[in-house]
C-alpha cells in the first residue's frame, strides 16, 4: 500500500513541476514630461566628439552655473557636413564655427558675440615624416599630400593657398588626397601613404599628447600665415540678456583661475570681443583662393 | 475501493511489484535529474540573460556616446531599433543625463521622464552600487541601466528593458522535453523491466507450468536451464533433479505396484483356485473380495457381494444348528489381533437357506500402523466330515443290528447323569434287561434267526417305554433301559409292562415258534451313586437275582445284594481283577515289534493275570469284565505305573533306543483325572516320555473323538508318541487319521493274517501303508504269524511287524536278563 502512496505523490510532484509558468504582467516604466528650455551648443568638429564633449563641457558647466536656471546641451557632429547642415538649419542655439563657416552663418540668422584668442593659432601647418627629409616645398611634386576635407579653411584651403603662393600648381602638380578628417590626415603621411599632410595645429597638438612615440618620427615643415580664430555666434533670435551674460563669461573666462583651467584643458588661450564685421577678413581670403582654386565647396 | 481491487489484481504479481519498482525508480531518479538540470538550465539561462542584458546594455552604451555627443536622434534611434530587432518584446531607452528620454523603441517615451517607482530605485541603485551598472529582475524582463560615459563622466544612461518571457518559454520546452524524457525513461525502463522480469517470469512460469504438469500427475517433466546461473535456473535446476528423483520414485512405484499387482493377482488367483472359502471385508464390514469357493457356498457371485455388509450375506448358527451366533462376527474379528480359529464347528446358512457345516478362522487385516483395515475370513466346508464324524459317532455308540445305543453310548448317558447334580425331586431309574431262553433260538434256528429276533425285541422294547426313555443293547441278549425323572414305582410299573410285552411275544421262524422271557434288574440312579461302574454292577446283579428267583420278572437292587453277590461269587472277576490290582496279581508282559528296516525295536507291553496257582490268565478272560465293571481305567492305570517303576528301576539297564508301547483304554480317555495321574507318574518316576508309546484302538478315538484329541494334546506335548491300534477294523476313514496327533499306525491282525494269500487284504495293506507313510506314519502289522508274512511286509515296506513269527510275548524281566 506505501508503494501506492508514493506514487500517487509522485504524479501530484510532476503535474506541479510542469506548470511552473504563470501568467503576470510584465513590467513597463512610465514617463512623464516635464517642461524646461534647453539651450543647443555645437562646435564645428574640428576635434572628434569625446575630445570636444572633454574640451568645452566644463566650459559650458561654467556657463550653466554662472547664468543659472539655464541647460546647455553641447552637440557634436559626425563631420563637418554634419555640422554645417546643423548650423545652417539653424539647429544650434549657439555655436563655435571656423572662421569660414562664422562668415556663411551670418546669413543664416547668426550673429558674432565673441572670438577665441589668438588669432595666429588660426593657420595651416604641414605634417611630414623626418626621414622623408622635406626642406623644399618643390620636392612635393608629383607626391600624394593629405587634407581633411576640401572645406577646411585653416587645414586645406590655407595650406593649398600656401602652396600656390609657393610656386606648386595646387590642380596638376600634387595628387589631393582628403582623408575626411585631422587626425587622418596626420595619420596617411605616418603611415606613408602621403609625402606630406595638411592640418592645424589645434588637431596636431593634440594627436602629439596622445601618440609622443610616433610623433618623434614627424615634424611640422611648413605653416602658412595666421588668419582670425573661430567665433562664438548665437542665433539672432536668443534671449539678450542670456547673450550678454554669456559674451560677459566667455571673454572673462582667462581672467580668473577656473576659467584658465578650463581654457588650458580645451586647448586655447580664450575669448575675446567681435563682432559680425571681424570676419570680413575671411571674406577677402576666400576670393584669393577662389581665384586660384576655383570657388570652393 | 476500485484502485485497491486493481492493486491487488495487478500488483500481486512479481512482476508488476518489479515493473511498478521500475517505473517509481525511474520517475524518481528522473524527475531529480530533470529537476535539478532545469533549475541549473534556469540559472544558467538567467545568468545569461543578465549577462546579456548588461552586455547589451553596455554595448549600447558605448556605441551610443557619439551619436548621443552628437545629440544624433536619428543614429540612436538606429542603433537601438537594431536591438529591438533582435529582442522582440525589449525595450531601450537613451537618456541624458538628467533623465529625459532621448530616444526610445517605444516612441511614446521621448523627451519624457521615468516617474515610476522601478524605474527611480533602478537609477537609485545605480547611484549607490559600486558597480558600474543596475540591474532590477522582474518576472518577465531584466532591467539594466548603463552609464554613458565620456572618460569618467558620465553623460547619459542606457536602460534596456530585455524580456525574458522567452526564458520561461525556453524552459518550460526544457521542462516539457524533460517531461517528455521522464515519460520515456518510465515507458522504457518498464518496457526493459518487463522484458527482463517477463524472463525470469515466464521461466518462473514454466516452473509453476512443470509443477502443475507434476500436480497432474506427469512426472516427465524436464525444465531448459539456460546458460544463466541465476536464481531461477538453480531453481530450474533443483526443480529437475526433484522431478528427476519423483520420476525415479514413480518409476519404483510403478514397478513395485507391478509387483503387486501381480502379487495381488497370484494372491486372487491362489484365493480363487483354493478349496477354502476366503471373504475379505474393508474395516465396515463391507465385503471387498469372495473366492469362487466361497460364492459356491453362500451363493452370491463378487459382483453382487461387494460392498455389501457381511451379516447380509449368510447366518451363522452354533454346531446344534439351532442357535444362531448372534455376536456381531465381524467386531469379533477386528477386535482380536490374532488369527481366530474355531476349533467348533459352525453352520452356515445361505440366502437359499442351504446349511453348511463350516471350520472357521478369521484374522483382522492391520496396516503398518497397526489400524484395521479390515478382514479376513476363511472356511471351509466340512457338511460330510461332520456328517462322516457323526455317522462314526453314531456307529460307536449304536449296535448296528437294533439301531440302539450300543453300551459305550448307553454309559455314557449314564456316566453324565451320574456326574449332574440331582435336583431333589429328579430321580431316575436303570433297567438291566436279559432275555431268556434266546439262546435256545441260536442254537436252533441259528444266528440269523436269533439276530432277528433281538431287532424285533428291541422294537418291542421301543414301543412299550415312554418317548424320553433310553434304550441300549449291551451285547447279547442284555438291554440297558434309562428311564429319566422316574420313581421306583413307576419303574416297577415299566418293567413289569416290558416283561409282560415280551412274554406276549412269540418269534415265528421257518414253521417254528419261539418263545422269550424277560429278566430286569432295576437300580436307582441318586446322588448317593454317582458311580457308574457300581450302579451297573447292582442292575446287573438285581438282573442276575431275577433270573436266580425265577425268570420272567424284574428285581430291584438293594445294598445288601452286593454282600451275598460277593459271598455267592468270591471268585467272580470283579472280585478277582481288584484282588489282583490290590495284591499286584497282575502282571506285565511284553511281545517285540520288530523293525523291518533296522534294529529300532521296541516292545508292546501285555498284562497277564495270576492266580492262586500261578497259572497265567490272559486278559481276553477278564478284560471284558473289566470292562463291563468299569474297572479298565484301574487296570490302565495300574499298567502304566508298574512299567514307570520298573522302567525307572531298570533304566540303566534297558538301552535307550527300545520303545515300549502301553495300551489305552476309551475308559481311561474318557476319564479327566486319567490324563493327570498320568502325569503325576510321570514325574514321580521320571519317564523319559519319548521312550513311551501309549496305543488306542481306532474304535476308541473315535467314539471319544474329541476326548481322545485333548488326551493326544496333553500327552503329545509332554513327548509321548501316539499309536492307532487295530486299524481298519473300525469304520473310520482316513480322514480322521489327519486330525490325530499319532505316530504309529497298527493294522489289525485280520488284514495280515491271510496277506500271503488273500490279495484284497494285501491291497488294503498296501494303501493303509501308502497313506499312513504319506502321512509319515510308521506302520505296524500285528499276526504276523509266519515268514512268510514277515516278506511279504517287507515287500510292501511295512516298517514294524508283531507276532509269533518275531517273537512271542514273554514277561518284562525277561529283557533285563
């Protein structure tokens, strides 16, 4: 009779052990939104994003506290077509162009409130190995060099403009290569791909902190002349006193400490006053490089 | 009740208890197995789905950093809607860092906050963690939140949301398969169970079969063992050598049951072909077997009597014919453990009321262990010896020539009246009867004419006494008459009547007529008598007296008769055979009975008588006296210690080897004290018994037939041997010689005495010596009277001879010289 018992036990045990699924709701979250006023901030992506996000967000946690009751999103692009769709869509509240792009900006409903310090850190530099032993820029005849893009004032426009002014037919006696970015640029000439590199020394600067070894092997051969800084615009339609309050922090950022910290983090000096009219400078050199490589973009 | 009747229908069995075994062991083991590899599969699988949901989480979370820098909506949306491909029911969710949704697989979510609970004690968690990442378990999904960092900052979260319903899914296939393979393992290990156990089982069965083969009583059965050495085989095994051993048994049994049977057979054959009447019953009386004999007799054939109670079949009477044996035979028979043999006879009455005279013995059938199982009953019928021993009977106590008792009958009716006590009022009377003048009849006319003479008185006599009277003829012309419960007077009245009929009776013969007379003497038969010998001596001497005072009347004895009878006749026999035993008158002689084949001789001892002149008187001259006296046990007796003494006084002198053979008379055998005074002697002389033969005429056994067989019993056993004297004479048969214990058988002389020439003498010789030599008697043949004779015996073989061509008798001493 025990074995009976046991057995009918048993079953009840398996029966139990099969249903062992039971039916409940899965949990789902809930939102709710909440109302608040975010101010966009792009940079023209002449450093790549987590560069850029390191650079300028303690800036912009500056400029969050000092203003108060404001939010600074800080906006990086993929690239500068990115960017500059960005901008001239007018997506960004405020932003930080290149000099080429501030002068197409102004008439896309942006206005200059100030600009980085110096101007002279605004210019070409050419990048080459050390033992490909460049000393004439004639002896890039005939060789491959590397530009980020063809858009890229101070990396490309300036350097081709450099190159002409120094004798090099920029359309038939060098083979262009446009890597799509700095980094990649400096990249084709240390891997050898390219005799010699186009940048700016922001990107460069950079790429020689990160990579010291390599960098042993390169030296800058040329740089062309300095032109003005990039510029920090906001749209026309923004809040004066936020803009005020904002030009006020920007241009007193290398007065006091945590503003120099800040400014030697991200890599330049800091900001000075300007307006729309600085950057008719950019205006004039684009007609000298147009004459001479066609308009550009 | 139902599921307790299955269980005890199918779980009764060996193998249903194994198979059920099986299946709980395997169920058991299963299910544990099953069991732990499903909660180990849903650790496992949980673990991977944490793991998997944190590893895609962080995935996201990385990859997301530029698009999420690039505030690129559309890239995120990308990449998580890539993760949403790939988990059906998962959601993701980008946030900045405040919390705002910046994209999400459920639309709905964007640019929102998370307000639920979960939701803030997930990213609670996260705060407080150490670890880089949260995770919150629900039922159905895993909840993971991941930083977006650039360097150590963080810049965003990724939560993801990852249904694991499918997990449960996943298991609950698991388990099923599980199921499925417990299921299997159940119906397969039962399967292998029942295959197993159905060998053992259906070699178990061929035992039961083999022993239900062996219950039914066939015993060549043999059991195929196997190669295996399991249980079953070495029961296989043992069952073989038992059955092996039973076979063997059988096969005895068979043979032995042959045997008897055939022994039962040869036992019903031997029963059937036996003259003896053989009647087996079962332990109820029943009968189970009769021979054919015994059919013939009680007139039921085997069929009919089986099975019926003995009783049923036939009656049992006593001798008399008259009382019937009313104990119940058959407890007589069971009750007694030894063989039963009746030495009276009985008389069988059949169901045709046909009557038997039958010797019957009887013996219980035991067992082994001494129970009754039934009967056996054996007789034999005997209707013509009884009836030859009767005639025989009748012969020795009747004269042939008057059909009345002859005197040995007539004393002994007197001899039992006188040894029955007397009533005070009983009284009987004796008369002695002598004709007169009858010898005048013989004289003249011859014996033929005097023998009819004596038949017709003897009628007369008949038919003038009362019914119950008792007449004899004593010899002669003397009657004996006992007339019972009758006074003197009437006695007188009878005799005077007698005397009166027989003068009344003339006897006419060839023109003659002869008259007769009649002389009584009539003697009380009391208490005060109870002598034979003297009660017939004073009839006789009353009768005697009669005749002295004038014929034709009766006397009547008186005590003072005897004194003037012994004045009258000093020298009657009477007087002289007891002076003669008083004062050793008497004599013994001894004649020689010679071995024909060898020197084994012996001696028959003869008794002389001498008188006052020494003349030897032989006993041809007294004995009849004697015997009329009653006087022959004296002399027998007398015999008998003379020669005792003087074989003891002479026992050194007489060789061992001779025999000596003394005679016996049927008076002495009739007497009881007889046998003992016998051997009283015996012992006061101390007779060596087997020198002594005692002789008896054959006339004498059988008229005491069964006297005589007590005295053979008594003195057989003691060492004496037995001869039959005057053999042939008589009327017996041989049968009789069967029935008595003798040794030596003596043909009487009136066979031998013309053997030389008569040759039906010869022939009877001849086959009383076949028979008694088949019988292992000695043969003896007295008058041997020549040598003639003597070679004649030889021829035929004759063992002993006596007579005066042997040697003449001479006297006793003479053998001492």
């Amino acid at each position: 009779m025990q074995t009976k018992y046991f057995f009918i036990a048993f079953l009840i045990f398996i029966s139990t052990s099969c249903s062992d699924t039971t039916k409940t709701q899965s949990y789902v979250p809930h939102a709710k939104e909440i109302e608040s006023r975010i101010y966009i901030f792009g940079i023209h992506p002449y450093l790549n994003s987590k560069k850029m996000y390191l650079s300028y967000r303690p800036i912009l946690d500056l400029i969050e506290h000092k203003i108060g009751n404001i939010k600074i999103l800080l906006e990086t692009s993929s690239s500068y077509e990115n960017y500059n769709d960005k901008l001239y869509n007018g997506h960004f509240d405020f932003s930080l162009p290149n000099p080429y792009q501030t002068y197409n900006a102004l008439s896309h409903g942006y206005k200059v409130i100030a600009k980085m310090k110096p101007d002279n850190v605004f210019r070409g530099i050419f990048i080459a190995r050390k033992d490909s032993n460049l000393t004439s820029v004639s002896q890039l005849r005939g060789k491959s060099i590397s530009f980020p893009a063809p858009s890229a004032l101070a990396a490309t426009m300036m350097p081709l403009y450099y190159l002409h002014i120094h004798g090099i037919d920029i359309q038939k006696d060098i083979e262009k290569k446009y890597v799509g970015s700095q980094y990649s640029s400096i990249l084709n000439v240390f891997s050898g791909y390219t005799i010699a590199g186009a940048t700016w020394p922001p990107p460069w600067e950079e790429w020689k902190k990160e990579n010291p070894i390599q960098a042993k092997e390169m030296e800058v051969v040329w740089q062309t002349k300095s032109l003005i800084n990039n510029s920090v615009i906001v749209k026309e339609n923004i809040d004066i006193k936020i803009v005020e309050q904002l030009m006020e922090i920007l241009i007193t950022l290398d007065t006091h400490q945590i503003g120099k910290t800040l400014l030697n983090n991200a890599g330049f000096e800091g900001f000075a006053k300007a307006e729309n009219s600085d950057y008719s400078i950019v205006n004039d050199f684009l007609q000298k490089y147009n004459k001479v490589a066609g308009i550009s973009q | 009740m139902k599921l307790f009747t299955w269980y005890q229908k199918y779980m009764t069995s060996i193998k249903s208890k194994l198979i059920v075994s099986v299946i709980l062991i395997h169920a058991i083991l299963m299910s544990l197995i099953v069991f732990d590899l499903l909660q180990r599969e849903k650790k496992f699988m949980e673990d991977r789905v944490l793991e998997n949901a944190y590893q895609t989480t962080a995935i996201i979370a990385k990859t997301a950093v530029i698009p999420f820098l690039n505030n690129d909506l559309v890239a995120l949306d990308e990449l998580i809607s890539s993760l949403d491909e790939k988990h059906n029911n998962s959601m993701v969710f980008i946030l900045d860092k405040f919390g705002k949704v910046k994209s999400s697989t459920k639309k709905e979510y964007f640019n929102k906050y998370f307000d639920d609970d979960a939701s803030k004690k997930l990213l609670n968690n996260l705060e407080i963690s150490k670890s880089i990442y949260a995770q919150s378990i629900y039922e159905k999904s895993v909840d993971t939140i991941y930083p977006i960092f650039v360097e150590q900052e963080i810049i965003g979260y990724v939560r993801t949301l990852v249904d694991k319903s499918y997990l449960s899914n996943q298991l609950s296939i698991i388990t099923n398969k599980g199921v499925l393979y417990i299921v299997l393992a159940i119906i397969l290990g039962a399967f292998f169970a029942w295959l197993s156990v159905r060998k053992v089982t259906s070699r178990l069965n061929n035992i039961v079969n083999a022993v239900e083969q062996i219950s039914a009583k066939k015993f060549d059965v043999k059991l195929a063992i196997g190669e295996s050495e399991d249980e079953v085989s070495k029961m296989a095994k043992a069952f073989n050598s038992m059955s092996y051993s039973i076979q063997g048994y059988v096969d005895e049994l068979q043979k032995s049951n042959e045997v008897i049977y055939r022994e039962k057979e040869l036992a019903e054959i031997t029963l059937s072909s036996i003259a003896d009447c053989v009647i087996v019953t079962n332990n109820l009386a029943e009968v189970k077997f009769i021979n054919p004999a015994a059919e013939e007799i009680i007139k039921y054939n085997m069929h009919d009597a089986q099975g019926k109670k003995i009783e049923k079949l036939f009656k049992l009477f006593e001798e008399d014919e008259q009382t019937e044996i009313e104990e119940n035979l058959y407890m007589t028979i069971t009750t007694t453990n030894d063989v039963k043999v009746s030495e009276k006879y009985a008389v069988l009455e059949n169901r045709n009321n046909e009557k038997f005279f039958i010797l019957l013995s009887s013996a219980s059938i035991k067992n082994l262990k001494g129970e009754t199982e039934g009967a056996i009953l054996v007789f034999h019928d005997v209707s013509h010896k009884v009836e030859n021993e009767k005639k025989v009977q009748w012969q020795a106590t009747h004269d042939a020539l008057t059909q009345l008792n002859n005197r040995l009958g007539f004393e002994t009716v007197l001899n039992i009246l006188t040894k029955q006590p007397i009533r005070d009022n009983s009284h009987h009377v004796l008369l002695f009867m002598d004709l007169d003048k009858f010898k005048i009849i013989n004289d003249t006319v011859g014996h033929l004419a005097g023998d009819e003479v004596l038949k017709q008185v003897a009628l007369l006599l008949l038919e003038s006494t009362r019914k119950n009277d008792f007449l004899a003829r004593f010899g002669g012309d003397e009657f004996g008459l006992i007339l019972f419960n009758c006074t003197i007077e009437l006695a007188k009245e009878i005799a005077q009547k007698l005397i009166d009929e027989v003068l009344a009776y003339s006897f006419k013969w060839e023109d003659k007529e002869f008259k007769i007379g009649l002389s009584i003497g009539i003697a009380s038969i009391n208490a005060k008598e109870s002598d034979t010998t003297s009660i017939l001596s004073k009839a006789d001497l009353a009768c005697y007296m009669a005749k002295e005072q004038g014929r034709n009347r009766y006397y009547i004895a008186r005590e003072s008769d005897l004194e003037y009878l012994q004045n009258e006749h000093k020298f009657s026999w009477v007087s002289k055979i007891n002076d003669g035993l008083q004062k050793k008158k008497f004599v013994l002689h001894i004649q020689k009975i010679k071995d024909l084949n060898g020197d084994n001789d012996h001696y028959e001892v003869l008794i002389r008588l001498k008188d006052e002149n020494n003349i030897l008187i032989y006993p041809d001259s007294f004995l009849p006296y004697a015997e009329k006296y009653a006087l022959l046990p004296k002399i027998d007796r007398y015999v008998i210690e003379e020669f005792f003494h003087w074989l003891h006084k002479n026992q050194k002198t007489i060789s061992k080897r001779i025999k000596f053979s003394l005679n016996i008379t049927g008076q002495s055998i009739s007497d009881i004290s007889f046998v003992h005074d016998v051997l009283k002697l015996v012992e006061i002389y101390e007779v060596d018994c087997s020198r002594v033969i005692f002789e008896i005429t054959e006339s004498t056994a059988i008229a005491n037939i069964n006297e005589s067989t007590t005295f053979f019993q008594i003195l057989k056993a003691k060492g004496f041997s037995f001869s039959l004297d005057d053999f042939g004479t008589g009327l017996s048969s041989f049968a009789y010689l069967k029935s008595l214990p003798i040794d030596y058988l003596k043909i009487d002389g009136t066979f031998i005495k013309h053997i030389t020439k008569d040759m039906i003498d010869r022939g009877m010789v001849e086959s009383i010596f076949k028979i008694g030599s088949l019988m292992n008697l000695k043969i003896i043949a007295e008058y041997t009277e020549n040598d003639e004779i003597i070679k004649v015996l030889k021829t035929i073989g004759i063992h002993y001879a006596q007579g005066y061509a042997v040697e003449k008798s001479h006297s006793i001493e003479d053998l001492l010289i």
